[in-house]
C-alpha cells in the first residue's frame, strides 16, 4: 500500500482563530458565575464558539498518521459540540445549564484531543 501525500497547507491564522475563540468561550462561560445577568455573554460565547469551529475546520493535519488525523477531526467536533452549546443559549425551552452541559463536553473532547496529539506524533516518530 502507498502513503497517503501530506497536502496540507499551512494556515497560521487558522490556530490563531481557534484559539481566539477558545478564550472568548472560556470567558463567557465566566460571566455567569460572576454574577453578571446580561444578554451579553450570550453573544460573546456564541461569537467564540464560531470562531473556535472555523478555526479548527480551517487547521491543516501536519501528519499522514491516521490517528493524528482522526484527533484534528475530533478538534472540529468540539468546535461543532461549542457550537450546539451556543444554539441553546438562544433556545426559548432550553433548559438554564443545557449550554454548560455542552460547554464541558467540549472542553473535555478539546482536552483529549491536545493532550493525545504530541504524545500519537512522538510515538509515530519514534517508529
């Protein structure tokens, strides 16, 4: 069998982006808990939650490894699980926490994900 080609093209920004979002989900899950009772973090998480989402879908896999790819994929996931989180900031029925419920189920597949990806590259460039 042939290796799949890396034809990856490199998108500093993309990180970037991502990583933007992040800190702005990261902050507006903080403003509840703060006490603050506007509208406007409500905004501000569904702003990062799509950024976080372009960023990861626009962030290139450096490697051919099937399993460095499949965790890239798993990032767009999180930004797709921030996402949903941010649909039921909006939703009239939803419940208080269904968007906490989903902000932590993003933030934990997030964490696999960056804490697999250095140790599956170490292990491929090792072999």
């Amino acid at each position: 069998m042939s290796k799949i080609e890396n034809t990856a093209v490199s998108r500093p920004w993309a990180k970037w982006v991502a990583i933007a979002g992040l800190l702005l989900v990261v902050v507006a899950a903080a403003l509840p808990l703060t006490g603050n009772r506007g509208d406007l973090f409500r905004y501000i998480y569904s702003a990062g939650a799509l950024l976080a989402f372009v960023g990861r879908l626009f962030n290139p896999c450096p490697s051919n490894s099937l399993r460095v790819r499949r965790l890239y994929r798993l990032e767009v996931w999180a930004g797709v699980v921030f996402c949903v989180g941010a649909f039921f900031l909006f939703y009239p029925s939803a419940g208080v926490t269904d968007w906490m419920a989903f902000t932590l189920a993003g933030g934990i597949i997030e964490a696999y994900a960056s804490i697999m990806i250095p140790r599956v590259q170490e292990r491929e460039a090792k072999k």
